[in-house]
C-alpha cells in the first residue's frame, strides 16, 4: 500500500490520505471544493463541483493515473436539487466508457461545502 500526496490538493486535514494506491487501484479520498493555493471555496455547485473535481485529478495524476482511468466514483451533495448542475461539470470530466457513480444527497457535506467527490482509478495494464 502506497500513499499518495501532491501539492496541487488540498491537504488532508485529518487521519486519513489524499490518496491510496494498491493492487493496481488508486483510491483519491473524498475532494471537497476547496482551492489548494487559497484554501476558500469557489462560489455555486458549478464551480464547487470543478473544484472538487480538479483536487481529485490532481490526486490521480499524482499516482500515474487520469480521468481516463476512473472506474467508479461517489458525489455526495448538500442539496439534491443541485445534481443537474453538478452532472453538467461532472461530464465535462469524463468521455465514455463513463466510470459508475453513485450520487446521493446527504444531512451535511464538511466544511458547508455543497459537493464532495471521490474516485477510484485503476492503473493500466493490459487487463480489463
């Protein structure tokens, strides 16, 4: 099990790892929206959901891996109402095959973010 870590995300701000790398997966933890050079939220689920979206890339490339290679992610968001907008980003991340998604509304997402994204990637080789 390797840890992965990059500058170009958030920080982990707990017990945890921005991302995990084992078995040929790569586990990015949960991204909530938070800009890494700021440290502040964008305003709206568009831009919080690109932001989130970007930290979990980051993450990713960090191990060797891209979007491309996602298989399965989980959105969580503040407010269901806002998942059309938040889909409208989201696909401007991905190309098919799309990954499988869960996306759900939960009581509160950290920090009073309105989206909270996590993937999980498999690195290439050669095997589907």
């Amino acid at each position: 099990m390797k840890a992965i870590k990059t500058e170009k995300a958030p920080a982990a701000i707990g017990p945890y790892s921005q991302g995990i790398e084992v078995g040929g997966l790569v586990f990015a933890s949960g991204q909530l929206p938070i800009d890494p050079k700021t440290g502040t939220f964008p305003e709206g689920i568009k831009a919080q959901t690109r932001q989130a979206l970007t930290n979990a890339k980051s993450i990713l490339q960090a191990a060797g891996v891209d979007m491309k290679d996602v298989v399965k992610t989980t959105v969580l968001l503040a407010d269901i109402a806002d998942f059309a907008d938040m889909n409208e980003v989201y696909a401007e991340f991905f190309t098919a095959p799309f990954p499988a998604r869960s996306a759900f509304a939960v009581k509160s997402v950290p920090k009073g973010a309105l989206v909270e994204i996590e993937c999980i990637a498999k690195k290439e080789d050669g095997t589907e």
